[in-house]
C-alpha cells in the first residue's frame, strides 16, 4: 500500500491511498501474514472510495459519504425469493461452437414454431410424437447449451469492485484478498431443471435425449493422449474415424439419419467407426509406497452416447408411460433396469419390444450397454452396483501385497481349506467402465443427503453431464405459483397475487427455510452435481471451498455470522438451476381452470355426538386433573398422549367408532365423582361446561344404534325395505329403516347379486345373516377380553384422568373380514383363542368370522342380469349414512364418475376402508394408493388409473402424498379432512392440475360445519407462513391450542335423536341389489399380471377402533415388499403430517 499526501482548501490533509493487489509482486511481499491481514481490515472501513472524494471535491455531507464494505455484498432476500426471481432460459445457438449441440438447440426450438402459427401443422422434432411447447423448447435448448458450451464463471470466493476512477478489481471478502486479475472456473456441464410440477420436466428431458442422440462425451483434457503415430500409413478410412472418435463427432447418428432419409446401407462406415469407438485410461491412485505395495492397472473407459435415468420406484411406469406417448416406436433404444423378483433374479422382457424397452435385472456388459440410447434405473436397482468390487458377502481386497493363505487343512492332508478372497470372485460393474454422455436423476432432492449408497455410486461415475430433475430441489422451496394453487377461489390478478406473495416472502431470515435449503442445494451441488469449486475435482489438485463460507454474507473476519446471502450465492444459483417464470410459461399456455372451493356440511346426529364425545373428554380432562401435572393432556409432559387424541380427533371427522359403551360411562362416573367432591378446585364455568357435555354423552347410554356400531365397529347405513326374512340377521337394529353396517350389507348384496339369476335370489340370505352376527358376537367378545386387559395394565400404569385408553395411543382389537368378492375363497386365517393380544404388538391378531362355504363363481351372464320389475328387492335401497362426508362424498361420485375421473385424498386407513367398501357396494371401480403398499403395486394402481378407462377413482394416503406423480387424468379431487399445510395442499392439487390436463379441475375439501375441524381449518388459513414453519405440529400453536381447549359442544336437536333423521341422507337414495354395470366392476382381477394385484378394498380388511397411527391395508397375492431405498417414509413426502 501507498499513500499520496495533499493539502487541499478546506481540508488540513488529504490522503490518497493506493492498495497494491496480491497478484503483484508475489515474491517480494508475504501475502500470508495475519496482523497485516488485520490492519489492512481495520482500515478500510474507514476509507471513504467515493469518486466525489477522490476528484478532491468535498462532501455536502455525511449521507454522501461511500465507506468501503469489507464484507461480501448482500442479496438481502429470501432464498424463496431468489428462487422464483431467477431468469428465464433465454438459449443462443449462435454461442454453442459445436455444430451437431447448435443444430440439436435449433431443431428443438424450430420444433415449437408450428404451436405459434395458426393453421400450420408444422414439424415436431425428429422422433418426438408431442410438439413441444415454447417454454419447454427454450429450456431443454438452455441444457443442451449448459452442457456443450460452459462458460468461465467469476470464482465465487471474489466479486467484482470498482475503485474511485471506476478501474474494476476483484475482492474476496473472505480472505481479504485484492486482484488485479480475476479467477475463472468453468460452469457445470449440467444442474438442476426445477420447472413447477406439472410443466413437463419428463418431456423435456426426452426432448433433450432425443436431440442429442448419439452424440459423445469428449475425454476429459487430463487424460487426453497425443495423436496416435502409425508405423505405416492408415486408409483414409481409418485415419478418418478415429479423428471422428476422438473429437467426439456424432458420426454414427449422422449415418443413421442419412440411412433413413435416402434408403442407404452404411453399414460398413458404421462399423469402421465402432472400431475406432475413442477410449481413454485413468491412471490408478498410488497408495503410499513401501516394499509391499501393489500398483493396481489403470482404469479403461470407453465413451457412450447413452444417458442414465434414475428414478423412484413409484414413478418407473409412469416414465414407461411418458416414453410410449411422446416418442415415436424405434427411435430409441431403452434398457429398463429394476430389482429382481423375490423368488429370483430371473430376467424379465418383452414388455414393450414394439418401444424398444428392454426389461431387465441383472445388468448386461458394458459391450451390450454401448447399443442403448436411455437406460431407465430404479433407485433400489441403481444402488446394487455399489457392490463393484465386492464379492457376494462383501469382502474387498486390501490395498498391499497378497496375503499368505492361513486357511485350515483339509483333516489329515496338507491341502488348504482355502476360502480367501480372489480377484475373479469380485463383482465388477459394468457401469464403470463407460464414460456416460449423462445422467439425470428425477425427483433428485433426495441426493441431497450425500451419505446414500446411491449419491456415493453416482460420484464414482465418469459422466459428462449431470442433471437433477425436481420441481422441489430443497424442502418448500417451490414455485409460487404451486403455492397459489392451495387458495380458494379468486377474482384477483393471478400476477399481481404472485407479486404480493413474493414480497410477504422476500426478507432473509435464519429459518430452516433458507438454511436447510441453501445447505440442500450446497449438497447437490458438491456430492452429486460435481461443481468446482465446492467439489473435490480428482483431476485437479485442488480443495473444495466450504459452501456456508461463501454463500452467505458474514460480517467477522472468522466467524460466520450469517448476515444474509452473498452475490456469490446468487451467480451459483443461476449457473445451476434452470426454471421457467410463471408470466413466462402463461404466455406459452395456459392450464384449464380450476375451482377449488371448500365445502361446508352439516353434521348428521352421529357426527354430533361423536364431536360432543371427544369434548366431554378433553372437559373432564381439563376439569378433574385441575390443569396440572401429568395428567393434564396439554401438559408439557403428555405430549405423546396429547397428539394421539388430536389425531384420533381429526380422524374422527370423517367417522368414529372407537368409543365403546364401557368408555362413556367411565368418563361420566369419574367427571360426577370430581363434581361431588366437596375439596374440588374448579371455577363455576369449568362445572356448568362439563355438566352440560355429561347431559349430552349420556345420551348415548340408551342409544341402541350407537352401541351397535361401537360393537361392530362399522359405518352405519339406513336400508330400506332390506327382505323381511333376513333383516333381524342383518341388522344392528332393525326397523324401517333397519341400520345395517357396510360390511354386513356387502356381504347380503354379493349373496343375491351371485343368485339374481335363481327364482329367489334371497333365499339363503338368512343364512348369511345368522354367520355374520356370529362373527359380530366374536369380535364383540374379543373386545371384551381386550378392554378387560386395557383395565388390568392400567391399574400398573398411570393413565391421563378422564381420558378412555382407548382415545390416547392403545391399539384396539383389529378386525379383518373375508373379502366380498364372489368367486375368491377366504384364506387360513388364525384361531383367535389360541393368541392372546399384548400391549407391544402394534396390531393384535385378527378375529375371524365362522367357515363359510365357498360362493360359486359368476358367470357373465350373472353378472348383466337384471332383477324382474316386480321384484321386491328392487326397493331396497340405502337411504343414508351415519357419516355426513361419506355421504358428500359417494354423491359426489356417482355424479361426476361417468365422465370424469376422481383422486380422493384421505387421512387415516379406516376412511378409505370405509370409502372403498361403498365404492364396491356401487360397482365403482377403485384403487387405494396407500403407504403400506410396496412401491412396486403404487406404480401399477397409478397405471391402471391413468390408462384403464374403466379405473374412475384412486383413493391416496395424504401421508405418502404421490410426490412426483401425473395424475392429470383425473379432473375432481376430494380432500377429506382438511390438510391445513399450504404446501402440502399444493402439492396434492398438483397431481391433477398440470400440463396435459384438457379439463376443468374441481377441487374441494370437505370441513364439518360447527366443529372443531372447522375452527382449526379456519385458524391455520389464518397463520402466516412463520407460523405454519414454527409449529412442527398444528397442536404446537397455541391458537390452536386454544381453540380445542375451548370447544363448544354441538346441540343436538330433539328430532334428530331417532329414526331417518339420525343419518346424513342421499338426495337420490341408492338401490342396493341388482345394480347396474356390474360387470365392469368384476373384469377386475381376472387376466394379466393384474390379477395378482388385489385391491385392499376387495380384500383383507384391517379396521381399528380408530385410534393407532400403525393401522395397515393388507395385499393378498403378493404380500408387501420393502424395496431397500425406495420405501415410503410413513411421514409424509409432502411434510410433517402429525
């Protein structure tokens, strides 16, 4: 450093002062002494660097003033914000300098000009069936550029500076280091394609594919080889193809389209040029030498034109699916890789020959892997090939010298027992011994985590270009627009709405929004993506930068204070990731309309009293704990005990059935026994309110239809006109209407519905009804063993005061009926005497209903008779249901199940056992997407919805959520209960309001009018983003807290206690027997692989008391597999749920 001294008017002294930058002068100055470092620090905070001071002007004041910023330059917004402000692809053919990637981004964006211009059927490109839109055009062009034409990128340790005279310099604000000079890394070959969820990220990646099939990856400079010197002169031909191979020209695929454009054989320059395929060597690592060391040989690669697909499990037959539509037979050459089936590793094919897609699960040679265009893997498969180099237990060989053999002599003679380790016993994978054109990984925010054997595997392949495909690259990191689409209904500017919920968001904060996100996205940038500086790059000696050191903004020399993202954070997001604004995508298309509106309904007698249950036993609670100590179930202490009863309450929305006539009426003798006490501490307010739940619940006592449905655990449906001579065997209670649980009413109509074509179809129905009560009675006496064991493991335990075990967390007697369809025989099922149930099973073994003799199997014309017009059984019919939302619900269904396809959203096993049964009883066909199913099944159920015409409704788990999935073949989507988390909302809606969607999307949710469901529902619409983020749990917000520690008992009027006024009723009520279409409904199961893929619904049923989280929906035929790597998390893949 130096100065210049002036005595200027109005000033005693002026300094000039000039900064000598590090790359000067190298040799005669340390650079790398810390108290000069320091100095240098501590001065220049207090240098004023504006030019009006340098040109010697004075300062009209102090605001005028430009100190220097010793630290980085701030981006003082949110990660969020960054994100949804990233430009939009803007591709240049003109910038890429190869003419085969310039030609492949021309033809991708001349491929959409015919979607501009009216009247013109134009040309889509070359192998593609859909054209594309602009803004998918634009941005698989941006990729193709990323790939073939990287730029030189400012290090992200400097940013650039401007001096008083406006010189530019460079400073990193880390190190405090000045240059003259700037650093360059070259961008990746590569990054992240986060377009929103429902724009098309599959089709572009086949888009970008199929542009560049054929091309190849060039060797990588360090281990390029000087031109081959021949001792004789070549052919022509030959020098030509290998100058061809070794400059990576896709000469193969320009042969081939020459091939198919002029009918030509060149088949001879095709192979001249695979004998000249460009190979390289990666010399071995050297370990440390000494006498023993062994020097492994150097790695052999040969370059591949083919792209690796990694994709969850669930998602591999919707890819299967995505090819099939969009790409044109024969065009490319697929290898679809998944684990072998359980009985073996025997190779599967032939599934899609006229698609080129190869089944397979055993891994062919690297020989055979250079003819394939695409080779689709899934995750679980993928992460097999970590075995390289391992033998089938594992073992490795050491680095050193070979071990002498010390293994046992075989008995007397001196031969060796040997089972030591050879080289011919290691696994070796074909998968490293190519150098890949590219690997893209779908829904690749898992690779994330860098620790996985899938993320380490990756690494340790030689890959050109790595893309990560995921509209969510870091948890709730999204589009807004996914974000709007979880709101109601608007008349507002959907741009102005976007504007305003980016600036709600814009402001940085340290929330686990912004940290666990830039750390997510720091993660794949390192452990997946490759990127230097923030990698280790095996080819050049050099560390990899800490990512938290320089995507933040920190104000101390040594501490990392983070004050905020750097400049630093945002060129690396924009040399990352690829996404499209919405305002961009709305001028290329614009996705039908869609409604989405919450539906208010009224709670029939049973919802009420159900309601008024759980109050009467948070109040009693409340009241006789006194609001301290354990017992109190808003206790610090009690948490787990608290969130039980919140889910079970939540749950119990839909329907419930857990309390039984015992737990009323302890409730109401322990809230009587406090109320008499002479000692009692509670205030007049807190008596009056649990005198007047206590008046409401003992009502209950004397209700013959509660108390049967508490025994039976089943939803209750009012029958009219059931036949006379079996309704006292059928019904829970009888009369007219006679309240009939669902399961007994689909055993009674698949009887008549197998018979119709007998003269009495009823004949014999008695006899159903006398083996069903007996299974009634079965259960009944089970649950009375299993409350007789609650009580005596109570009495060791302290149980919460007030509260029915069976509320908080204790898995009731579990209830598995023999599947209803005509035509499949029960399997084996257990004694129930011969088990006795414990408190450490999570399901306790199932209690069987009487051998029934096998029903004979339907023929078709069974199955399209009809009833005679004067049969008595064409008046049964279902007047209502004891659950207003299955009521909603099945209308809504039968309504719109004709012409449009329906995806119902439920929380908890119980209510989508419930709807499925009714949706069996109306011949609907159905699938359940639950997360106790193998991934394996899900994939197969999300086939059959979107491509069988006759599948009109998938039922999905909100707690598996379906991330990833297109499920725009459905137009209508029923949310049961309220998710009450934006984004997980949003990313449900999603599934069915996406690109390739051609109808308008109705969406509801359903909130029970009055309860405590819709003051919470309320209440979280309420809560700001913060909060949402801050309560790991609804139950964590006290508002919430508040609100179900304050709710108000639903009066129940005095003719809605008996007869038809009890139920929510149908507005058209359903015939029960002889229905039509039924024969569509039994196509199910009857050919194909489909028929070992039984529906839950139709068949064991798992049924709780409503009350345990681990209550599961069981397949038959196969049983559920765990695919290491790609199971479900039983949290939800949209968030937290509980």
């Amino acid at each position: 450093m130096s100065s210049d001294c002036w005595k200027l008017h109005g000033y005693d002294f002026f300094f000039y002062l000039y900064l000598r930058p590090e790359d000067w002068g190298r040799r005669a100055i340390d650079r790398q002494r810390k108290s000069l470092k320091k100095a240098l620090r501590d001065l220049l905070p207090d240098i004023n660097t504006s030019a009006q001071a340098w040109s010697g002007g004075k300062d009209s004041s102090e605001a005028e003033k430009v100190y220097f910023d010793p630290w980085a330059s701030d981006e003082k917004v949110s990660l969020y914000y960054l994100f949804n402000k990233l430009k939009s692809p803007d591709p240049k053919p003109e910038d890429v300098r190869n003419r085969y990637s310039r030609e492949a981004m021309r033809d991708l964006l001349a491929s959409t000009a015919s979607y501009q211009i009216d009247d013109c059927e134009g040309l889509a490109l070359n192998g593609l069936k859909t054209t594309l839109y602009p803004y998918q055009a634009r941005s698989a062009s941006h990729m193709i550029q990323r790939e073939t034409a990287p730029q030189l990128q400012l290090d992200p340790r400097l940013e650039i500076r401007y001096s008083p005279t406006g010189q530019a310099y460079y400073f990193g604000a880390r190190d405090g280091s000045f240059l003259q000079e700037a650093r360059y890394y070259e961008t990746n070959r590569g990054g992240i394609l986060a377009e929103t969820m429902g724009l098309g990220k599959t089709i572009i990646c086949l888009a970008v594919i199929l542009a560049t099939k054929g091309h190849l990856p060039q060797i990588p400079p360090a281990y390029q080889l000087p031109p081959p010197v021949r001792e004789r002169v070549g052919s022509l031909a030959d020098v030509a193809a290998n100058i061809i191979g070794r400059n990576a020209i896709p000469g193969i695929a320009y042969i081939n389209q020459l091939e198919a454009a002029e009918d030509l054989d060149m088949s001879r320059i095709k192979n001249k040029l695979e004998q000249y395929r460009p190979t390289y060597e990666i010399p071995a690592e050297v370990p440390r030498m000494n006498r023993s060391t062994r020097i492994p040989p150097p790695r052999s690669l040969v370059m591949c034109s083919g792209t690796l697909v990694i994709v969850p499990r669930n998602l591999l037959h919707q890819w299967q699916a995505e090819i099939r539509k969009h790409i044109h037979q024969k065009m490319l050459k697929i290898l679809i890789m998944d684990t072998a089936p359980k009985r073996g590793a025997k190779r599967r094919g032939g599934e899609d020959a006229d698609h080129d897609m190869e089944l397979r699960s055993k891994l062919p040679t690297a020989t055979e892997l250079l003819e394939f265009d695409l080779i689709l893997f899934t995750r679980a498969r993928f992460e097999q090939e970590i075995q390289d180099g391992a033998d089938d237990q594992g073992r490795r060989l050491p680095s050193g010298a070979p071990l002498i053999c010390q293994c046992p002599y075989i008995g007397a003679s001196r031969v060796r027992d040997c089972s030591c380790l050879a080289g011919t016993q290691l696994y070796e994978s074909p998968l490293k011994k190519l150098h890949w054109l590219r690997i893209i990984i779908d829904e690749g925010h898992n690779f994330a985590f860098g620790l996985s054997n899938a993320v380490q595997l990756a690494k340790q392949l030689q890959t050109e270009r790595r893309w990560v495909v995921s509209g969510t690259p870091a948890k709730n990191l999204v589009g807004v627009e996914v974000d709007l689409s979880a709101l109601e209904e608007s008349n507002s500017d959907p741009s102005l709405i976007r504007e305003l919920t980016l600036e709600q968001r814009k402001n940085f904060s340290l929330d686990d929004d912004n940290m666990k996100g830039a750390k997510a996205l720091g993660s794949l940038a390192s452990n997946f993506l490759m990127v230097r500086p923030w990698s280790d790059s095996p080819a050049v000696d050099e560390g990899r930068l800490d990512w938290d050191d320089y995507i933040y903004r920190h104000e101390h020399q040594y501490r990392k204070t983070f004050s905020g993202f750097s400049n630093c954070f945002l060129r690396t997001l924009e040399g990352l990731v690829v996404k499209t604004r919405p305002e961009d995508v709305e001028r290329d298309i614009v996705l039908p309309p869609m409604k989405h509106r919450v539906v208010y309904l009224k709670p029939c007698w049973f919802d009420k009293m159900t309601a008024n249950l759980f109050i009467q036993v948070l109040r009693a609670n409340a009241v006789t704990s006194e609001r301290s100590d354990v017992d109190y179930l808003f206790h610090k202490n009690s948490t787990k005990a608290r969130h039980s009863l919140i889910r079970n309450l939540r749950q119990s929305n839909f329907t419930w059935t857990g309390f039984s006539l015992e737990d009323v009426g302890a409730t109401l003798e322990t809230s009587r026994k406090y109320l008499d006490k002479e000692d009692k501490n509670c205030s007049a307010a807190d008596a009056r309110m649990l005198l007047e739940s206590c008046a409401i619940v003992e009502k209950l006592r004397s209700s013959d239809a509660w108390i049967a449905l508490s025994k039976a655990h089943e939803v209750g449906l009012a029958i009219e006109d059931w036949p006379e001579n079996s309704v006292q065997s059928f019904a829970l209670v009888a009369g007219n209407p006679a309240l009939i649980g669902i399961t007994q009413l689909l055993e009674g109509q698949s009887y008549v519905d197998s018979h119709i074509l007998s003269d009495d179809p009823s004949y014999g129905l008695f006899a159903v009804g006398e083996t069903i009560k007996e299974g009634l009675k079965a259960i009944e006496e089970a649950d009375g063993r299993r409350t007789t064991h609650d009580k005596e493991d109570d009495e060791k335990s302290m149980i919460k005061t007030g509260v029915p075990s069976s509320c908080v967390g204790v898995q009731p007697l579990t209830s598995k009926k023999a599947p209803v369809t005509p035509g499949k025989p029960s399997p084996k099922k257990k004694n129930p005497r011969t088990s006795k149930p414990t408190m450490n099973s999570s399901v306790e073994d199932p209690i069987n209903s009487p051998t029934r003799t096998r029903k004979r199997r339907l023929t078709l014309a069974d199955e399209l008779a009809d009833l005679p017009a004067s049969s008595p059984l064409r008046t049964t019919r279902v007047l209502g249901t004891t659950s207003a939302k299955l009521t909603y619900l099945m209308e809504m269904v039968l309504k719109h199940h004709t012409e449009e396809k329906i995806i119902i959203f439920y929380d908890g096993d119980n209510a989508a056992f419930y709807i499925a049964q009714f949706l069996e009883m109306l011949y609907i066909n159905h699938r359940i997407y639950a997360r106790t199913l193998d991934n394996t099944t899900r994939s197969h159920y999300v086939s059959l919805f979107n491509e069988d015409p006759d599948i009109r409704v998938l039922l999905i788990d909100v707690a598996c959520g379906a991330l990833g999935l297109n499920l725009n073949a459905a137009s209508v989507v029923s949310i049961v209960n309220p998710i009450n988390r934006p984004e997980i909302e949003a990313q449900a809606i999603k599934r069915a309001h996406r690109i390739g969607q051609t109808r308008e999307v109705l969406v509801e949710t359903l909130v029970l009018e009055g309860t405590i469901e819709e003051a919470i529902f309320n209440q979280a619409k309420n809560m700001s983003r913060n909060e949402h983020l801050e309560a790991k749990t609804l139950e964590d917000n006290d508002k919430i807290v508040n609100i179900i520690q304050n709710a108000q008992a639903l009066h129940v009027k005095p003719d809605e206690v008996d007869g038809v006024a009890q139920y929510a009723l149908f507005k058209a009520p359903q015939q029960v027997f002889g229905r039509a279409g039924r024969h569509k409904y039994q196509k199910y199961g009857q050919t194909g692989a489909d028929s070992k893929l039984q529906d839950p619904s139709r068949t064991k049923r798992a049924r709780t008391k409503n009350t345990s989280p681990k209550s599961t929906l069981e397949l038959r035929d196969p049983p559920p597999q765990n695919n290491q790597g790609d199971v479900a998390p039983a949290v939800s893949i949209f968030g937290n749920l509980t």
